[in-house]
C-alpha cells in the first residue's frame, strides 16, 4: 500500500512540469466559450481564473447557475491538460472551493483554489468508485467542440430541473402546485432558447443541428413527465394518514 502511493506520488510530479517553484501559466481552452484559464501554482495548492464567454440567453437565475458550472469545468479541465502533459491520464480531485466569480469586460470570470495535496493519478486499469466530495477527471478536447458545449448546456439545464422539483417536493398544496408551474414554464422557455441559440449558430454543421435538435425534444419530453411524476408522487403522498 505504502509502495502504491509512492508510485502514484511520484507519477504526479512527474506529470506536473512545475513542482519545485511557484509559477503561472496561461492555458488557451479556446472553444465556443472562448475559454482561457490562469493557472497559478505554488508549493501547496493550484489556482486557476477562467475566463469564459457566458451563456446569456436564459433567465437570469440560470445564466448564474449555468456559467458557474461550466467555467468550474473549465477550470478543471485546464488543471487536468496542464497535468497529463499530452498523456492519456486520469485524475481525482478534492478540496475543490470556488473563491469568487465575476465579469472582465465580455468574459465571465471563476477563480478556484485546490490543495495539491487533493489531486492524486487514477492508476492503469483501475477505476475506483469516485467518493462524496471528489471529482474525476481527464482532459479531452472533445468537450471543446460546439456540439459538446450545447450538449453540456442541455444536461445542466436538466439537472437544475430536477434540483428545483425536488426543492418543491418540500411544499405542501397551492404552494407546490405553483412551484411546479414555474419551473415547467422556465423549463420549457429555456429549453426554446437552446433551441433558438442552435438554430443561429451557423458553424454548427446542418446534421449536428438535427441530432441537437432530436436530443432537445427528448429531452422535452422526459422534463414534462418528471412533472407529470412529481405532481402525481406528490397527490398520492398528502392522501396517505
């Protein structure tokens, strides 16, 4: 046990090309956000500012969750691509705060902070269930590409859904009912602005535009019936003594 974590020690800083001084690096991400991040690193930790064009098109509520979410990926993925050097390597990491964001100019703007104690190299071959509180990551370019960044943007956009049903779920009556309508008729309208943003992209190649468009309105119709459920789930819950 003692030999593996000298070994996965030792693969780290020798994956991490600065391990001895602090030092900043300017990692270009580039992609439809644009992103680039400032990589400061130091004897204890890494901190890394993203820089990011920001999703606009939504309420204002989202566009915060949204843009929060997608430049702490960022932030994350320049870590992972300054790490793995060009290698095929994973990581876990832990200890992840977000210090503060805000706006530069047009660009969004994330700084996080991680101890280098909290990053460690998921060994070959072996992928350990990731704990409460970890990330596991990897660098790829292929969360670069516009399909992918829409992509991205639909499953966060769902995933805010189902936090806000079941924040819902603790009301009780009109309060409930009314708490639903909102999140359908906020659901569906940000739904229609994805739509909206795929159809004006025209560097998005026309096939990519229908598969976009087809997982859209699956994606439609799964939201309609996770309201369908919790309304249901919810009416039989008040009838039970």
């Amino acid at each position: 046990m003692v030999k593996l974590l000298v070994v996965l020690i030792v693969a780290l800083v020798a994956f991490d090309p600065v391990s001895a001084a602090d030092a900043t690096i300017t990692i270009e991400l580039g992609g439809l956000r644009q992103a680039k991040a400032v990589l400061t690193i130091t004897e204890s930790e890494y901190v890394a500012k993203v820089l990011m064009l920001p999703a606009q098109c939504f309420d204002s509520t989202t566009n915060s969750r949204l843009n929060r979410e997608k430049a702490r990926e960022l932030a994350l993925q320049a870590l992972a691509k300054h790490l793995s050097n060009k290698e095929a390597v994973e990581f876990t990491v832990s200890g992840v705060q977000i210090e503060k964001v805000g706006v530069e100019g047009k660009f969004y703007t994330l700084n996080l902070r991680l101890p280098r104690k909290g990053v460690s190299v998921v060994p070959d071959g072996k992928k350990p269930a990731v704990k409460q509180g970890e990330d596991r990551l990897a660098f790829t370019s292929e969360l670069f590409t516009r399909k992918r960044d829409y992509l991205n943007t639909l499953d966060t956009l769902m995933g805010v859904v189902t936090f806000d049903v079941q924040e819902a779920d603790e009301k009780a009556g009109e309060s409930f009912s009314r708490a639903i309508a909102e999140i359908e008729e906020r659901g569906i309208k940000n739904l229609e602005n994805l739509r909206k943003e795929i159809k004006n992209d025209l560097l998005l190649l026309s096939f990519e535009q229908e598969e976009l468009n087809d997982v859209l309105s699956k994606q439609k119709i799964k939201m309609l019936g996770q309201f369908k459920e919790a309304v249901k789930k919810k009416a039989t819950k008040e009838k039970t003594p």
